[in-house]
C-alpha cells in the first residue's frame, strides 16, 4: 500500500458541466477523488485549480493540456468535453509513464463501463467511485517499478515454465475460437499472462476482471450463480472500441474449413470472418480503419501471425504452407530463415515473438529451448499441425497432445474436473449481468464503443478469459462446446503450472539487466521483481531516464551513461529496449576520456551475457 | 508562436514580449470581442486578460499547497514554463516545438539575470523592482519594455546561433600574439592613460576588453579589480551585442530583421536603413496592426529628442569578490566604444559612489538574514547571532544615514524607519527579538533598496554634470583603439567567422565536430560552425551544415539533461552519428582528479549553464569540499562522429582532444 501512495499521489475526476453558474460549489463537479479520505476542501482547491488553469491554458494553445507539473507532483491531464481527469505523480515518475497511466485507467473504465458520460447518467457515483478505485488500484499493485517505466504486462516466467505447456495453452485458445463467436482470449495464471491473443492492451484490461473475480471467488460470500455449464464461469459486458474489434474481427479463421464442425448461426459476422487468405489479409490489413499510433505495430505484427498460424493449422493442402515464404515446409528441421531473423524487418521480428509463450515445439526430443522468439515456432506448429488435424474435427473433443506425458495426465485431469465442478457450485459466477447501456456511444465525432461479453471460466489459479459475442450467452451450445473443449486442458494446465516454483528469479549473474519488448508489451529482467523494487536504485533511476530519452528521441539507438556510481548501456530497436548494468569492476575513473574505461565495454558484453537469457543484441 | 510574461502576484503585467505569432494568436482570440486600433494598450489588456487567471491560480496553489505550477505541456506541444522569483512570476510559452521545456526555463533564469545587471539590488524589493519594471509613463515604459525587449531577442538570436552562449562560455579569438600584444597594449597604453586621466571623473577603468562579434580578443582586468564572473560577462557581451549588433549574418534574413526594430534611440544616430527593414520585417498578416506599431513608432519618435548621448555609460550591476566577501550587483559604469562594425571596445568603470553600495549590502545581508533567523521561531540573541551583529549594524547603520544627509526624501524615511525599528528592537518599552520584528525588517530592507535606487539607479538631476569620463577621453580611447588595429580589422573579421576549423585537425578522421570547456575560467573551444549559403566549410554548406548544428544543440541539452541527473559521462548512438560528452575535473597540474558524486537536481531546478545561475561554479564548490587545499579545474568535452568508427578510435579522439587542447604547445592553432 506504502507504493501505491507513492506512485499515485492524487487522481480525480471532475465533471465541469455540473459546476457552471457562480454560486455552484465545485464539489458538484468532483466525480471520484483519489485518495478518497482527502478532505473536500482541499479536493475542491485541486479540481478547481486544477480544472481553471487546464481550461486557460486549453483555450490559449487551442488543444487541451497534457501534462500539469508542480514543484512536488506532476499530473497527467486528460480532458474531453466538461471531464477532466487528472493524475498525479511524484515528480521522479517518467513523465510518459504518468501518461500512459492515465491514458490505461481512462480506457480501462471504459472498457467495463461504457461511455463516461451515460455511465455517470445510469450509475451513482459511488458505484462508479468503486469502480475507479479498483482500477486504479489494480494498475498500481504488485509490480516492481521497472514494471511501471515500461506498462508492460505481467507474464509467467516463461524461463521457468516447460514450453509444452505454453503450446499447450495457445492451443487452448485455438481450440475455443472455433467457435465462431468467440473472438480471441487469454490464458491467466495468478494474475499473470500464460498466453494471449489479444493485443497487450487488451489482455492488460482484461486481467483487471480477472483479479476482480479471483478477490471474489477467495471470498465465501461470493453471490452465487451457476451457469449452464456448472462450473467457476462468470461473464460481464465489456465495451471494445471500434479499432480494437476491427483487429480481433480480422484474424482469418478458415470458416470454410470450421464450417461442418459449427453451424453458422452468426449470419452478419460471416461477411468479416469468411475465409481468407494470406493475401487477402494483407489487403483488408492496409484498408482497415486507421488503428491509433500505439497499435499499428501488433496490427501488423500479430494478424499476420495468427494468419500464418491458422492457415497451418487448418490448411488441407500442404503445398499452400510450403509455398509461403514465411512459412517453412512442416517437417524442416531447421527453419530456413531461422539465422536471417534477426536482420528482418521489425514486423517480421514481431510476428514471431508475438507468439513466444505459445510456440514452443518439443515434438523431437533434441529441439533446443529457447525463452522467447523461438526458432522453431512453426515447427511446433507444423507438428500440431500433423498431430492434431484429425482431432479437430469437433470443438468439443479433448485435445490429445502427442508426446509421453499426455496418457498420464489425461486422468489425473479427469480427477481434478470432477473436484473442480463440484466446487464450483458453490462458487461466483456472475452469468448475463444485463448491459448496462447497449450500443453506447459517448458523442458523434468519437468512435463508438461496442459491447462484447467477456467470458471467464476459472481452474483455480487459472483463467481462460475470452472475447465473445453477446449473444454467446445465448447460445448455449456454443457456450458448452467451449466449456467442454477447454475443462480437461485447463484442468492439465492448471495443474502443471501450479507445481512449478515461483523460482528464484534466474542467476543473478554479476550484472542487471531488463529487456522490453514494445510489441508484446513484455519485460524480462534479473533484478528482484518485488513489488516496491526500490526506485531509488541506479539501475532503475538510468533505465528510466533512458527510456525516457528513447521515447523523445526516435533516431537514438543506443546510449551508455555513466555517473560516479553505475554505468548503464541502454540499446533499443523498433521492437525493443535492453538495458544493462555490470556490477563490480572498478568504478574508480576520472571521467576523462579513456577507451579502457569498463563503461565502454558494456555493449559487447550485454550482447554476451544475455544471450543466454534469449536477449540477442547481435 | 513565443512569448514571455512577467506579472506581480495581482496579475499586474511587469514585462512581456511576444513575438509576431503569438500576439496575433492573442489578437485573434481576443479581436472577436474587441474593437481593432485601440493601440499598445490594448494588446497589454489582452495578455494580461487572458493570462489572469493562470497567474492568480498560481498564487492560490502557493497560499494554499504551499506548491507552485512549474509548467504546462498541451497536446499540440505547447509549452508554458512558470517560475516565481519573490514576487513576480514568469511565465515562458513556446508554441512552435521550436523550444524545449528546459530552454524556456532558462530564457526565464536569463531574463532575470538581465534585469538584476540593469536594476541591481532593486530586484531584491519585490516593491521598487514592480514600479521599475512598469513606470507609470506610459512612454517611460514604452522605452524600458522595447529595451528589455531587445535584449532579450539579442540573447535569444545568440543562444540559438553562437556556440558560446549554447554552451555559455566565452570563446576566445584564436591567435596568440595578438591576443598577446592587444592584452598589453590594453594595460600599458590604454587603461593606464585612462585612469591617469583627470577627464575621468574620479572614474576608474577596472576592466577593459575588446570584442570581435561575440568573441574576445583581448581582455584586462586592473590589478586592483575582482574577476569579473563568467555570468557577468557573458551578460556584457549580450548588451554589447544588443547596442552594436553584428551582421555577421546578413544573408540569414531572422537576425535582420530581430535587430532594426528597436535601436534607433541607442545606436548614435537613427539609420533610415533600420526604419526601412523595420517596415519590411513586418509581414502582411500584421496589416492591421500597423496603426499600433506606427503609434508605438511616434512614440519612440517623440522620446529620440533629444536622442541619448551616446556618450553617456550604461549603469550595470556586477558581482565583485573581494577579500572581505562576495558583493553581488555592484554598480559599475560601462562604455561601449564602436571601432568598427563587429568589433567593439568595452570599458568598466568603478564609480567613486561604490562603497555606499557595498554598505547597503551588507545592511542587507544583516537584515535577510535576522528576518530568517526571527522567522525560523529563533528569539533574543540566538536570533541576533551572525557574522555582522546587530549592534555592530546599530552604530555603522547610525554613522550611514548621517552620512547620507538628511537632506533628501528617501534618506528621511530610511532615518525614521530605522529609528522605529530600533525603538521596537533595543528600547525598554520595545517588543525585542521576535516575530514581530520581522515587518520592520522587511521594511528596513525596503527603505535600503529604495537608497540604492536612489544613488545608482536614477540620473542625476538635469543641472548636474553626468558622472562620466569625458566624450573626449572615450573618443580618444576609441581612436588609440582603432590605430593599433587598423591593419588587422579585416583579418579579425574573418578570424571571428573561422576561429578554428576542422581542417586543423587531420589526425583526427571521423570527427566531425568537437566543443571543449573550460568551466573553471569560462572559457570555450570549438571549430566554426557556419550555417549560411555563402561560406563553405568543411561540413558542407546550407542544409548539411544547419543539420549538423541542430544536432549540436539537442546534444548539449541533453547532455545537460543527464548532468542533472548525477551523470558526467554520456555516449549516444543517434543517426548516423556518435555523441560522447565527458565532464572531469583535474587540479591544477593537470592531474586528473577521481570522479566524483554530482549531484542530482529536480527537473524544475536552474538551468545548466554559466550564464544566468552558475552551476559549474556550484559544481566546483560541491566537488572541492573533498579536495581542500587543492585547486580544482572543472572540464568539458562533446565530440560528434561519424557512426560508422570504431568506438575505440572515438574515445582515443576524445582523450586526444581533452588532454591536447588546453596545452597550448601541443595545439597546431594556440
């Protein structure tokens, strides 16, 4: 809680239409005040201050402000008609961070609540202030401070997790968007990403309902509700804006193929999910409504991929795969692009990490195991591809994984299923909570929000969390044969992943490093990822004065500084950011000029020692 | 789209300067509800309107949080920096991405670096210093807003073009034996005629230099002068600047254009040539301004009769160190003498009014500090406790106002604050030592600020004989000047443009540029940069050279950005392009000293530099204190290179540079 406070100092919102004649008193105008125990006078002396000088300023530069700073705080501002959200920060916070903050707790409310204005018009504003604070407090909690620099997702270290079981998951996700409503997914384990489909973004706002429902589910007095399904799944309205539904829309899911294994009962949606071909991917790609800055790298990173991935999948005709250029013939030993990766365009880059958790092939016993952009992606692929095709014929049947360990693990699963719904009964599901505004738009001129239902189905620590259409709900068939196809591999996953240790993280080595990946949204680090990972510490003050300085300067690759106790290298590609420290060695320099200085050193060094992390810096 | 705004804590507008697209973007928003030709005025009303209530919500967080705005980003990248000194409150605004955050912070630091060499310790009474800034004649003001106005375009066209004052260091002109023989022509000839002079009005040259554009030639300081401070001198070649603008950069039409509009009433005689560009520096949007520009123009007009003297000195307050302290803003006289177009002659004069100045100080200082101490909750002696006691103050304070006379109106009202403050302070019946003092303290210091006004601010009356060395002895000063230099004018000229060049330096492949500091003596090192079509240099000429400048200047701010932060060395890959800066410190020997802790400042703290807060001689300070009875040398060095070199050669280059280029044998051009 002590970090909490720290990172956030202040957040409010403040309704300036509620506050326009001169007698109105501005607490009229206060939404939500964060900290809430704060006392009113002084939460109006903020809004109002506030609020007055954004609107000044606002009107003399035409554009609203962005960024206010104090001597003590600094605050992220974001204003849209009469609202005014307001974020502060201590003033050591990456002022981009404070941003991306506010910009993530903005989008996320609206995500689970529609439009900002109806939803203020149809809840109270102690419903809403709830709500608030528990965003907020999901966005703040339990991440080291590199975490918070870089917004990245929280993810299992995959280093320590056998990468059949990341395969295993993906595959799940797969398996579940055969049906035609369901849009894309994630897996979570303990608050943390197993595998996602969707973009960071997305599967960041998705994982607040996930911690919501875990907070829920530890409690007895869990309202309790049973879905058709019997068992720990719950649904809730959530809202996807035009951009994001277009990009979970466009994954081409061969429906030709899908076709005789679902019946169509989505008759508009058949006209955007018809089959599609690499090519006409990339034509609907180019044409499709222009995507915010922030995604057009995953639009054009993960669609191809899951093209790419999909097309093996369920492609009858081989020679179709083959003659893909990116695509190597299913049983190639070693990709033949496999060296020429990381030269490759960014997207190309991309493509393949985008899916690192998932992808990992184990098929033959001598295949190396990297961490992360592996090599053999779409060997573990193709294998799928041979293994699963004749079992895909129905959602419903149980994945049969080829392999030694799956004959086992099937009825140990088939045990932990029959505990697990037993238990369930008694456990939350929130089923059909009604939306609470169809179809809102919060004004002409901004792009429509579009409800969709998020469907959860809870395996203890772990959570499938889809994307559906509403009316999957409904559809109880659909919504069995999901549940049914996914139980038993949940039930496996869960299990796996449970017994593996929390781990140390990896051997700290003489030497700090943290790796982001800016597509995925990801970090890899060795420094101790503890909450509250002191922000005071040289790695994490030069790493987020560096990152800072990446996001200002767009032809700047690389950087080393130095002060009289840390050197830090600081390297980044369109795709992501490394930085690296080496411990010990003598500090002791004059700062002059010396080509022997240790600090100049770094950047070979980073390019050796995090190699074996899955960092290539070559 | 800039401008720059100084208001007292009532909203009151002290100063402002626009340039042409922000005030048409205040016109614009404020013409639908105004009515056109109401002249100056009216566009005074407009900003201080609309800036209102950002000014009075700035007072109110200070009241109430005890925390005050520091700047404004909006989504189009505006920028609006906000600093408080005392009472008054800038406020810096950049519209056009054509200024950082850290750059308008320190125009602000700069601007009031300016006013305090113009108003000196006036600018330590919020009080006098507002009714300085904004006389009550409209005319008056009128002139004084144009004058500040102009310098602070000088300083602006200056920082944006010189790599001296982006790195605020002076740069010498490069020539040894005739820096050499100026130096002592200087001291033998010319200062020494000067002083022994009886033309000179009981005036005394402490420093005299010669400047070549911005560059030094040649600088004397008398042997019974203090250094004159980097900050301070840097300051004097703006102002020099400001009243002899050099054209160097006639084919750049910006400075141009920047330089006609205001210096009509300080240049000699009124060129016509001024009042022409003037007209055509005014662009077509601003047609319906012209009543308000020809209006100001008359103005002006009306005050150019008689035109000033220009023989008259400008007042500057400078700091002095002497034994017994540090004295800020001490007035000094100071003569700028043409010798031709681009070279300039400066003279400083100690005025034999001088040690009033110094007693004010220290009855400042004593008074400052005692309101500090009382405020702090200290009481009785502890509170009266400091180097210069209360009653060391008592009898001196008594012996200053009986030397001052009681003749005039502002020794009077000093004598009877003073007598109350020492009635409430040492009688029986008093309050003594406590928090209700502190009022009469202020007010002391106010009524000491108003006798400094007094004795160096205002011109004598029109009867007496202005304290000045004489038209005749300046002019010969000017012609003794002009004969030693004649053959070397146009050399200089030249010299000033291509200092040193990269040529010079073939044993060095791959560097493209290079700037070394000196931050112990302010001095600075660096090839020529030129930017425009005419002159060719060895980085290309027009777009190829503007692109390399412009990637010098981000590299110094963001070199500065990370010296901020605690971090001397930096090397950036950017581009096709390598950047390294190294900051060091070496005693006196040369030893290079161990890198030391710097420290880390807040992003709103003063800006890096030497100019308008020194913080290498911070630095210094701060870094001594583990190097007693050593004298430290503080270095700077930022190289550019080509991407494609080996970092090893890079940093071999560097080390060359920083260890060669103070070692005048060693270097080809010293």
């Amino acid at each position: 809680m002590a970090e909490l406070i720290r990172r956030c100092s202040n957040f409010f919102l403040y309704d300036g239409s509620k506050v326009t004649g001169e007698g109105d008193p501005t607490r009229e105008g206060i939404c939500y005040f964060y900290p809430e125990e704060t006392p009113i006078d002084k939460q109006e002396l903020l809004c109002g201050q506030l609020a007055g000088v954004g609107r000044c300023v606002s009107e003399l530069s035409s554009s609203p402000v962005r960024i206010l700073r104090l001597r003590r705080n600094k605050y992220a501002i974001h204003m849209k008609d009469d609202f005014f959200w307001a974020l502060g920060c201590s003033v050591e916070v990456p002022t981009v961070s404070v941003c991306e903050l506010l910009d993530q707790l903005i989008k996320l409310f609206c995500f689970y609540n529609g439009s900002i204005r109806q939803s203020y018009q149809l809840n109270s504003r102690e419903t809403l202030a709830a709500r608030w604070a528990r965003y907020l407090s999901h966005l703040q909690s339990g991440s080291s401070e590199l975490h918070h620099i870089f917004s990245c997702l929280r993810t299992i270290d995959s280093t320590n997790v056998d990468p059949l079981l990341l395969l295993k998951a993906a595959l799940i996700l797969q398996a579940c968007q055969r049906c035609p409503l369901v849009l894309a997914g994630c897996i979570l384990f303990r608050g943390r990403v197993v595998s996602t489909q969707m973009s960071p973004e997305l599967t960041m706002k998705v994982m607040v309902h996930e911690s919501e429902t875990y907070t829920k589910a530890q409690k007895p007095n869990g309202l309790s509700s049973t879905s058709s399904s019997s068992a720990a799944v719950c649904s809730t309205t959530v809202f996807l804006t035009m951009s994001e539904l277009q990009y979970l829309q466009s994954p081409p899911v061969d429906k030709d193929l899908r076709s005789h294994s679902t019946p169509h009962k989505d008759g508009p949606l058949k006209k955007t999910r018809l089959s599609r071909t690499l090519s006409d991917m990339a034509s609907t790609e180019s044409d499709s409504s222009d995507p915010g800055p922030s995604q057009s790298p995953q639009k054009m990173s993960f669609s191809p991929c899951l093209s790419e991935s999909d097309n093996s999948l369920f492609s009858p005709a081989p020679s179709q795969s083959a003659a893909d250029p990116l695509h190597p013939p299913p049983q190639s030993p070693e990709p033949p692009f496999s060296n020429g990766k990381h030269s490759h365009e960014a997207e190309e880059e991309a493509l393949e990490q985008s899916y690192y958790q998932s992808f990992h092939s184990n098929g033959d016993g001598d295949s190396q195991i990297h961490n992360k952009g592996d090599d053999s992606v779409f060997e573990g692929n193709s294998h799928f591809n041979g293994g699963g095709r004749e079992g895909d014929t129905a959602c419903g049947t149980v994945f049969d994984f080829r392999g030694g360990e799956s004959g086992n693990e099937e009825s140990h699963d088939d045990k932990e299923l029959v505990g697990d719904s037993g238990r369930a009964q008694g456990q939350t599901a929130e089923v059909g909570d009604p939306p609470p505004c169809y179809g809102a738009f919060d004004n002409p001129e901004e792009s429509p929000l579009i409800p969709m239902t998020l469907y959860l189905h809870r395996v203890k620590g772990l959570v499938l969390a889809l994307l559906v259409e509403p009316h999957f709900l409904s559809d109880t068939a659909s919504m069995e044969e999901v549940y049914h196809s996914s139980l038993a591999s949940l039930n496996g996953l869960e299990a796996h992943l449970r017994t593996i240790s929390p781990g140390a993280p990896g051997a700290q080595g003489p030497y700090i490093f943290a790796h982001f990946d800016c597509i995925q949204s990801t970090l890899t680090t060795n420094l101790s990822g503890r909450p509250g990972g002191a922000p005071e510490h040289p790695f994490v003050r030069a790493t987020s004065l560096l990152h800072l300085h990446f996001c200002n300067t767009e032809t700047l690759q690389e950087a080393i500084i130095r002060s009289a106790g840390a050197a830090v290298y600081g390297t980044r590609s369109v795709a992501q950011e490394t930085y690296f420290q080496q411990h010990g060695g003598s500090l002791r320099n004059s700062g002059i000029p010396n080509h022997q200085d240790s600090a100049f050193s770094l950047p070979s060094k980073a390019r050796h020692r995090l190699l074996k992390h899955g960092v290539n810096l070559l | 789209m800039k401008c720059l705004l100084i208001a007292s804590e009532s909203a009151e507008v002290l100063f402002h300067w626009t340039d042409p697209e922000f005030q048409q973007n205040i016109q614009a928003q404020y013409g639908a509800s105004q009515e056109e030709g109401q002249g100056l005025p009216a566009f005074e009303d407009s900003i201080s309107t609309l800036f209102a209530p950002i000014i009075i919500s700035c007072s109110t967080m200070v009241d109430r949080l005890g925390d005050s705005y520091t700047s404004f980003t909006t989504e189009n990248n505006h920028i609006y920096v906000l600093h408080q000194f005392d009472e008054c409150l800038y406020i810096a605004v950049n519209g056009d991405g054509e200024e950082g955050e850290d750059d308008l912070r320190r125009k602000i630091y700069v601007m009031k670096k300016i006013i305090e060499v113009l108003f000196g310790m006036v600018t330590l009474s919020s009080n006098l210093l507002r009714r300085e800034l904004r006389p009550q004649d409209t005319e008056q003001r009128a002139r004084l807003w144009k004058h500040l106005q102009s310098l602070l375009e000088t300083y602006s066209h200056l920082r944006e073009n010189d790599q001296s004052f982006l790195v605020e260091a002076v740069e010498r002109l490069i020539h040894p034996t005739l820096c050499e023989q100026c130096i002592e022509f200087l001291e033998r000839r010319l200062v020494q005629q000067l002083n022994s002079s009886v033309e000179r009005a009981r005036e005394e040259v402490l420093h005299a230099f010669i400047l070549v554009h911005t560059k030094l030639l040649a600088f004397y300081s008398s042997r019974n002068a203090s250094t004159l401070a980097t900050s301070d001198l840097l300051a004097l070649i703006i102002m020099a600047q400001n009243m002899y603008p050099s054209n160097t950069d006639l084919d750049d039409p910006g400075p141009e254009v920047r330089n006609t509009n205001n210096h009509s009433f300080y240049t000699p005689e009124p060129s016509p040539t001024d009042r022409d560009s003037n007209k055509r520096g005014s662009t077509p949007v601003f047609e319906f301004m012209d009543p308000d520009i020809q209006m100001a123009e008359d103005s002006l007009q009306t005050l150019e009769v008689p035109p000033p003297d220009p023989s008259t000195p400008r007042r500057v307050f400078l700091e002095i160190s002497s034994k017994d302290g540090l004295y800020p803003m001490m007035p000094h006289s100071m003569y700028c003498l043409p010798l031709w177009p681009g070279i300039t002659l400066v003279l400083l004069t100690k005025i034999p009014t001088n040690n009033v100045a110094a007693s004010v100080y220290k009855y400042l200082e004593a008074f400052a500090k005692l309101e500090k101490r009382l405020s702090e909750g200290q009481e009785g002696s502890a509170a009266t406790r400091g180097t210069l006691t209360i009653h060391d103050i008592r009898s001196k304070l008594d012996k200053f106002i009986k030397a001052l006379g009681p003749s005039d109106l502002q020794s009077a009202q000093l004598q009877n604050v003073w007598t109350e403050f020492k009635n409430r302070a040492f009688a029986r019946g008093g309050t003594g030592f406590n928090k209700d003092l502190i009022p009469w303290c202020k007010n002391m210091k106010t009524q000491l600020c108003g006798i400094y006004r007094q004795c160096f601010l205002i011109d004598s009356g029109p009867g007496d004989i202005p304290q000045r060395l004489s038209p005749g002895l300046q002019e010969r000063a000017q012609t003794m000047v002009q004969e030693k230099l004649m053959d070397w004018k146009d050399f200089l000229l030249v010299k000033s443009k291509r200092n040193i060049t990269m040529v010079s330096y073939p044993d060095f492949p791959g560097l493209i540029h290079f700037i070394c500091v000196d931050r112990s003596t302010g001095q600075m090192i660096a090839p020529s940069l030129n930017i425009t079509e005419r002159t060719t240099s060895e980085l290309g000429k027009g777009p190829v050279a503007q692109f390399i400048k412009s990637k010098v200047w981000s590299l110094v701010s963001t070199t500065r950005r990370f010296l901020r932060k605690g971090y001397s060395t930096v090397t950036l890959r950017d581009g096709d392009f390598y950047f390294c800066y190294f900051l060091w410190f070496e005693n006196e020997t040369g030893y290079k000293l161990e890198a030391g802790d710097i420290p880390i400042l807040p992003d709103d703290s003063a800006p890096i530099g030497m100019l308008a807060w020194d913080y290498y001689r911070k630095l210094l300070r701060y870094y001594s204190k583990n190097h007693q009875g050593e004298v430290v040398k503080c270095y700077e060095l930022l190289t550019v290179h080509l991407g494609v070199i080996p970092t090893e050669i890079i940093l071999q280059h560097c080390r060359q540079l920083a260890s060669k280029l103070w070692e005048p044998s060693r270097n080809p051009l010293l």
